[in-house]
C-alpha cells in the first residue's frame, strides 16, 4: 500500500493550535471540585447565544439527544403528538431520523436537490400535498445552509414547526432571516436548532457534547428539564426525562475553541475555493461553490459515476477520502420498512459522492496537489 501523503483528517493535527489552552481549562475544572453543570456551562451557553443570535442555549450530551430533546419537548408541550409527520432529507445522517423515530414521530422523506444536496422549497411542498406533515427539520449538511425565502414562505404558510438540524454548519449564514427574523446565523433560523460538537465536527469537542438553541423560553425550559430527569426544580419532575446535560470538561474545551469558529471554516473556505479553482475533470462533479458565508464546508464532496474507482485511485496515490454516506438510510437494515420509498437522489449520492480532505491537516499546497491528482484520473 503506498503511504498515505493526504490524510482525511487526524484530530490531534486539529486541536494541536489550541491544545496549551486546552490543558490548561481542563487543569481549571479539575481544580474546581464543580463536575455537573457550573461556570464553564454556563460561559458555553452564554456563547452560543453570541454567535447565533438566539435567546437560550442549552449544553446537551450529544448532536442526537439535541435533537431527541427538542421534539420530545414539542410534545410534552402538547404542539407535537405521536405519529406526526416531521420532514426530513432522505441523504442526511441517520441520527436526524432515529430522533423523529425515537419519540414516536413519522419521518417524511424527501429526496434533495441533485445541485445542493438539500431540500428545496419544491420538494417539501410535494411532500406537504401527500402527508399531513407538522415539522420540517432541516438539515445544512456538508455546512451548506440549507434555508432561504422560499422555504422560509412554505414553513409560514403551512404553520410548519422548523427544526435545525446544525451539527455540520456552525457559524454559516442564510440568504434571508430565520421564521423569528433577525439572525441569519444557523441555530436561529427555525424554532429550535441542534448542534453537535462530535470531535470531527467544525467545532469539536474532546468527545462527546452538544447544545440547543431556540428564542421560544418554554421550548428551552422544557429541553432544559428533560436534560436533567425531566426536573424543574430539584426533585420535582415534570417529566419523564433523561440524564443528556453537557459535560463542564468538554464545555471548557469548546469555550477555547468557540472563539476561534471564523478562522476554523474560514480556513475550510480556503480549501473548498482551491479545489473549486484547481479540479477540472469531466469524471469529476464538483459541489456548487459559493464564496460566502452560506457554507463552511463541513465536508467537499464530489459526484463521479465511477466513485469507488477515483477512491481507489486516489488512495494509490497517497490521498485518503471518505463516503459520506455508503448506504442511504431507508437501506439500513433498521430502517426496512421505508426501503420501499422512491428516493433515487438519496441512492445516487450514496453510490457516487466522495468526500475530499477538508480540514486543517490539509494545506492549500496540498489541496492543490491533490486537485491535480484528481485531475490525472484516467487521463492518459
Ligand atoms: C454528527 C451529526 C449528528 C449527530 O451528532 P452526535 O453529536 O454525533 O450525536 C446529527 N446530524 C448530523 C447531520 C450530523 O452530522
């Protein structure tokens, strides 16, 4: 096997910038004797209320139980009721749907748009005029916002509950204002908005966190209570809820990183605008490029008819790359009961994407050279 030259992504390469910082606020909660909840928490909340724009932040466990809380939420609240219809994209990562599943709610599949990878206002609506759908959850997926007026107006006129799905666009912004106007940062474009800070994510954790953010202070009381074994006030519980609050070790870690989010995906900007610049293959599909704010490339992905060959292709020659995703979830075995959904937009990119590296163990020296690897591909 040749050596691996491009590696896809090594996470101590990631946080090596910020690691003296790192140490030392982990130094800072061991020496605090506060374990649960606390100051670093409380810091977290407060700045991801600065960067979204949105009134209440809560730090969770994880991107999944984000999601799991925020519906769980809408139903304890009575605005959501078992079985009802939550709109979801048919190529996003299966934790958006095993938090509908989860709760007793109906994903509604909708394949994307082929251009964007993401739902479209039409889209949704020919899935509105089929199925008696109560929620969209949008998903910006590979960091491209997946919001603008079209689906802004749809969700208005429908009385459509908007969840974003966040894990993978932290810090982008949307072409027009979220349903609360405003911020046009994502986690304030809809009601309630998930993150993830999975330690691959823009903004990684050194293990598992996540957070919810929302401008409606019942929603996040609720979200809040069922984080804390659905407690209000201490041994009092008004809900049968879960143990799913953030960590004060990994709220400190995000609390050094946080701060640094522009640069992070501004980096990530540089690379997807040297790839965009240097791939010129006509094997090769390259993802719509825009050179805003509207993406922050969470992943590059291109399109090739003859994927699994480029991959090989590429690894013989020292560029390491990922699938995101090999297997469209209504192929999952869990999820047999929708294999027999229409959704060839969800199989074709399950057969035919490929993820380029895309982080900062990628210089643009490197993102240069292995556009031009790209380009070799069957070239005599
Ligand atoms: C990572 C991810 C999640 C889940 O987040 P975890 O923190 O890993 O639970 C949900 N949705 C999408 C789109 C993701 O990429």
């Amino acid at each position: 096997m040749t050596e691996i030259r491009y590696p896809f992504l090594d996470l101590a390469t990631v946080n090596a910038p910020y690691l003296s910082e790192i140490k030392a606020a982990l130094e800072r909660v061991a020496d605090s004797g506060r374990y649960v909840g606390g100051d670093e928490v409380t810091r977290f909340e407060n700045n991801l209320k600065n960067l979204t724009g949105a009134s209440c932040a809560i730090g969770v466990s994880n991107g999944l139980d984000a999601l799991r809380m925020i519906l769980r939420g809408y139903m304890e609240l009575g605005r959501l009721h078992p079985g009802d219809g939550v709109i979801v994209p048919s190529n996003t990562y299966i934790a958006s749907v095993l938090a509908i599943t989860d709760c007793g709610l109906s994903p509604v599949f909708v394949d994307p748009s082929i251009d964007s990878l993401n739902l479209t206002a039409d889209g949704v609506a020919r899935a509105l005029a089929e199925n008696n759908a109560k929620a969209l959850m949008t998903v910006h997926l590979y960091g491209r916002v997946a919001w603008d007026a079209d689906l802004k107006q749809l969700a208005v006129d429908n009385g459509l509950i908007v969840i974003e799905d966040n894990a993978q666009a932290i810090g982008a912004v949307a072409p027009v204002e979220g349903m609360k106007g405003g911020s046009r940062v994502t986690g304030a474009l809809g009601h309630a908005a998930a993150f993830s800070f999975y330690p691959t994510k823009n903004i990684g954790a050194l293990g598992d966190a996540g957070a919810v953010t929302t401008s409606d202070s019942e929603l996040a009381a609720a979200v809040r209570a069922l984080a804390n074994y659905g407690s209000d006030t201490r041994y009092h519980n008004i809900y049968r809820g879960w143990n799913c609050r953030l960590d004060p070790v990994q709220a400190a870690v995000l609390n050094v990183k946080l701060p640094h989010l522009s640069i992070e995906n501004g980096y990530r900007r540089g690379i997807a605008a040297t790839y965009d610049g240097e791939i010129a293959n006509p094997l090769v599909i390259k993802p719509a490029f825009v050179d805003s704010d509207i993406m922050v490339w969470h992943q590059y992905v291109v399109m090739t008819s003859r994927r699994d060959e480029l991959q090989r292709y590429l690894r013989a020659n020292g560029v390491a790359t990922d699938i995101h995703y090999p297997t469209p979830i209504h192929r999952q075995p869990c999820y047999e009961a929708y294999s027999g959904l229409p959704l060839p937009i969800a199989d074709k990119i399950s057969r035919e994407a490929l993820s380029l590296p895309v982080s900062r163990c990628t210089s643009i020296d490197d993102a240069r050279a292995i556009a031009h690897i790209v380009n070799e591909f069957h070239r005599p």
